[in-house]
C-alpha cells in the first residue's frame, strides 16, 4: 500500500474536475448574456453543456471518493508502511531521523505516530497528512526556514544571560542556579503572538547553534553551562556538531 498510488489516481480526477469547473465558469458567463439578451436558441444549447459538465465533475467527484473509501488508513499506519516510506522520502531528502517508531525526532521537531487513531503529531500539534512525502517535506522546509535566519552567538548569548537574571529575581532563585531552559523561553517570548514568530523549534534550534558555538562567555564576562534533569520532559533535545543526540535542560550563568 502507497499513497503515492492513490496520489496519481486522485491526480487524474481532480483535472477532470477543475477543466470542467472552467467550462462551467465560461458556460455560465455565456448564460447569463443570453438570458439577458433573450437568445433562447443560445441559451438552451448551453443550459444543456453545462448539465453535462456538472455530470462528469459529479462522476470525477464519486471516482475519488470511491478511491479514498478503498484506500484502507488503518492498515497503511499499523503496518507500519506510513513509517517505512517516510523514512525512505527521509533518506532521499537527507533529513536527519532519530528514534522508531511511534517516536522519531528530526531535529528539531518530534514526530510521533499514533497507528490507533491514525494521526500524526508534531510535537504538540496534530497534523492531518496521509502523505509521508508532504509531512517530510513541511519538516525539510521548516529546517531550511530555520538554518536560513541570521544568528549571532554572542548575541543570543547575551539575551539569554538577560532572561536569566530575570528568571532569578521572578523564580525567588539564588543567583547561579540552575534554571529550567524552558522557563527561560517563556520570558524571551512571553506573549503568545511572539511565539508564532520565535516557536520552541527556533529556540532549539538557537541553542544548538550556540552549542556548537567558540562563544565561551557574555559581553560582561560571564560564563554559562547547561545542564540536563530527570525530568525529560523539561530537556530539549539537539544535535551537537557531530550529529549525535545532546539533551539540554538548564542553564546557568556564574562569574
């Protein structure tokens, strides 16, 4: 089973559908002119084109349906082919993949498939895509988004060391303790609408930047650390400069 087969078969019906939806558009133009004009010999000649045309659009439309109601979502999840060729696109399009299934992490999005219900989460959203090639191809160009924007380490540094202190003051820390990265997100983008702007996904993707990074300190001199925590779902994960796996909960800044 591939729904790249299924693709080609509803491909062919949808031009069915749109060159008659054009015919129907040009023919009810013409209709309306000649039921103005009065030109009834006209005007049933193409009463009857356009009873045509909304036949076949009508028998494109029952072809696809008929097509999607074979197409078994159930056993194309469970049998774990969904999974095989998105891998496969995976490999074609060299995104990175970590993991198996149901859980698969292509930096820095996670993936995960849910075979009961036949949907696929990423991270914390829920995409409705059937075609492992789209679903690979809105990560790819989501990494692209992410590796085109311009970053300066020292600079991200320095907004980090900025949302720390005030993590200290708002978090009753003692200064130099160790804070949730997550909490420091938070502050950095504080209001929803900055979120859609800045998303968790930049935000990992900036730390492994930094990660990877000569920058050692801030402009006031102050060092920092990361540091990871039981609690995983407090780590965010990123790719250091070898490609492997590094989870970061926390960071500190100190003298």
């Amino acid at each position: 089973m591939d729904y790249e087969n299924l693709y080609q078969e509803l491909q062919q019906d949808e031009k069915e559908v749109k060159d008659q939806l054009a015919s129907l558009q040009k023919l009810f133009k013409a209709v309306s002119r000649e039921t103005e004009n009065g030109d009834i010999k006209s005007l049933a000649r193409d009463l009857s084109a356009m009873s045509e045309a909304a036949a076949c659009i009508s028998e494109s439309l029952n072809s696809m349906k008929d097509s999607i109601d074979t197409f078994d979502t159930k056993e194309y999840f469970e049998s774990g082919q969904f999974a095989e060729q998105m891998l496969a696109v995976c490999r074609e399009t060299q995104v990175d993949v970590r993991g198996e299934a149901p859980v698969y992490e292509m930096f820095p999005y996670r993936v995960r498939l849910d075979q009961e219900n036949q949907e696929i989460w990423l991270d914390r959203k829920k995409v409705q895509c059937m075609r492992p090639q789209s679903l690979v191809r809105m990560i790819k160009n989501g990494q692209d988004k992410l590796h085109k924007a311009p970053f300066n380490a020292l600079t991200f540094v320095n907004e980090l060391a900025d949302a720390y202190d005030l993590a200290v003051v708002k978090l009753k820390k003692r200064p130099e303790s160790d804070i949730y990265l997550t909490s420091i997100y938070k502050l950095l983008a504080p209001m929803s609408r900055f979120r859609k702007d800045y998303d968790q996904h930049s935000f990992a993707f900036d730390l492994a930047r930094l990660y990877m990074s000569d920058v050692e300190q801030t402009k006031n001199g102050k060092r920092f650390q990361f540091g990871p925590s039981r609690n995983n779902g407090k780590a965010i994960r990123i790719l250091d400069k070898e490609g492997q796996e590094q989870f970061l909960a926390t960071i500190r800044f100190f003298d």
